[in-house]
C-alpha cells in the first residue's frame, strides 16, 4: 500500500509542476539583418522589436531586442540569445549608441594637464527606422533596417 502511494506522488507531482508552471512564452522566429543610414552600415545602438496587439490580445508577447555589430548586422533575442522575435507584426525603434567620453589628458608626471572636451555625439543620435513596422514570420526573417532623421 505505502509503495503504491509512493508510486503515485511520484507520477502525480511532476505532473502538477508542468501543468500548473504555465508559460507566457510565445513562438519565435529566427530575425537578423542589416541597419543602413545613407546606404551605409550603422555601426552601433540598438535595436527593439515590440510585439503589436492583434486579433484582440491582451498581451503580445515580450519585445527583442537586438545589438549592432560594426557591420551594421543584428541578430534579435527575446527569451534566450538570438531565438528571435515573437511571431507577429512589431513595431521598431532604435537607440543610438551613447556618447564617448574622451579621456582626461595627464602630463609625464601624471599631473592632470589640459582639461578634456565634451563628449562626443554619436553620428546616429536622432535617427528612427524609415519603416516602422515589420512582420516575423514562421521561419526565418531578414530584414534590412534603413535609419533616416525625422
């Protein structure tokens, strides 16, 4: 009798985890690409892929988000590194690498010599995807991402 107890929680138990875990995760698809300003690569920022509400979702799913090689390339991750995007339309938005801070200027000495000048602005401050939506498909996604200023 206690064996068949035992034998029972330990089918039932894991059971219950697995069905009680309950998962938000949605299906992704594969997304890479390219992002251009002026028919150049971008080198640098970021770019998010926000899930749009459709078919009455209460809840799209969560957003990727990709960096941006020195070749202008992406590859986007959501749940795990480079899984993708959610299945669906998503808005796009960039995100401009931040600002270098030049280093401060010592003496031989290493007294402090002349003052360092301000940062330097990225060249891609300011800019926003031409298209502001894409769709992820089932499957793999290549899309090429053209920055321009509003």
């Amino acid at each position: 009798m206690l064996a068949n107890v035992r034998f029972s929680l330990a089918v039932a138990l894991p059971l219950l985890a697995i069905g009680c875990g309950g998962s938000d995760q949605r299906d992704t698809a594969p997304v890479r690409g390219t992002v251009t300003f002026d028919g150049e690569p971008v080198s640098g920022g970021q770019l998010s892929f926000a899930p749009t509400r459709a078919g009455g979702d209460a809840e799209p799913g969560k957003a990727g988000a990709a960096t941006i090689d020195a070749d202008g390339g992406f590859f986007v991750s959501t749940y795990a590194p480079e899984d993708g995007a959610v299945v669906g339309t998503h808005a796009v938005s960039y995100i401009a690498p931040p600002a270098e801070a030049p280093r401060s200027e010592t003496t031989s000495s290493g007294e402090p010599g002349v003052a360092a000048p301000p940062p330097t602005r990225s060249p891609y401050e300011g800019l926003v995807p031409k298209t502001k939506q894409v769709t992820v498909e089932p499957g793999g996604n290549e899309f090429r991402i053209e920055l321009i200023r509003p």
